[in-house]
C-alpha cells in the first residue's frame, strides 16, 4: 500500500464529505429546473382551391424546452462522474482501514487508528491510548512503523 494515501487519509474523508455534500446540491438544482410553460400559438391555412385559401386554422401549443433538458443532461454527467469520484475515494478509504488492521502490534494499530482514521492529535493519541505514553513517542512509533514498509 502507498504511504501517502495512509496520510491523506483526513483528507480523503474530508473529501468524500465535500462530493456528497456537491452531488446533494446538484440533485437539489435539478429538482428545481422546472420548465416554464409558455403557450404559443400560430395561423395556418387549411388549404386552397386555385388562388382562395378553404380558411384558417389557429394552433395552440407549448414552448419546447430544449435549453432545460440540455442542462439537466449536463448536471446528470457531472453528477454520474462525481459518483464515480466518491466510488473512488471510498475504496481509498477502505484501503486504508484495511492496510491499519492488518496490523499485527495492537499498540501500533490503535495508535494508527486514532491518529488516521479519527483525525486525533498526536496529544489526544497519546491520551487515548493511556497511562505511559506522549504524543511524541506515539509519533515516533508510527514514523517507525511506516519507514519498515
């Protein structure tokens, strides 16, 4: 597994949160691009015999929509690709999880944990992991950890 996607982890997250939060937006915006309705209307002749038209007929109809529906479809293309984007983030994410508890030091494991996953300080690590460690120690054995990889 990559390092560095282990230390984008909070950012990987962070990210995922900011597409869903873009694709609920977009969803929102094409739920609210309701065609406005325009009646329009024209005179044609019914037909003729020789020069003298038989009468005139009035057509009523609705404006076409094009331009709208031409938008829609954008959004639904962007939407599609940002779900692929999340899909994509995700895994990472899970990638990440996975590579942390395939851990075999428990001590490591949950310091990694805490400091990757929960986006804790190193203080707050050293915290939560109890009586006996610092947060500099708890950082050094993480550098250590990733160096042997």
């Amino acid at each position: 597994m990559d390092k560095s996607i282990l230390r984008q982890c909070a950012s990987l997250k962070r990210e995922f949160a900011d597409e869903e939060k873009r694709i609920q937006e977009m969803d929102a915006e094409i739920q609210t691009m309701a065609p406005v309705w325009k009646e329009v209307t024209d005179v044609v002749t019914k037909g003729k015999r020789g020069k003298k038209p038989l009468g005139i007929c009035t057509i009523h109809g609705n404006e076409d929509n094009t331009q709208i529906n031409r938008k829609r479809a954008r959004l639904r293309e962007r939407k599609a690709k940002q779900e692929l984007r999340l899909a994509r983030i995700e895994n990472m994410i899970l990638d990440v999880e996975e590579y942390i508890n395939e851990i075999p030091d428990s001590e490591t494991r949950r310091m990694m944990r805490f400091f990757f996953i929960e986006e804790k300080t190193w203080n707050e690590v050293a915290e939560a992991m109890g009586e006996g460690f610092t947060g500099e120690a708890c950082r050094k054995k993480i550098n250590r950890e990733l160096e042997k990889k």
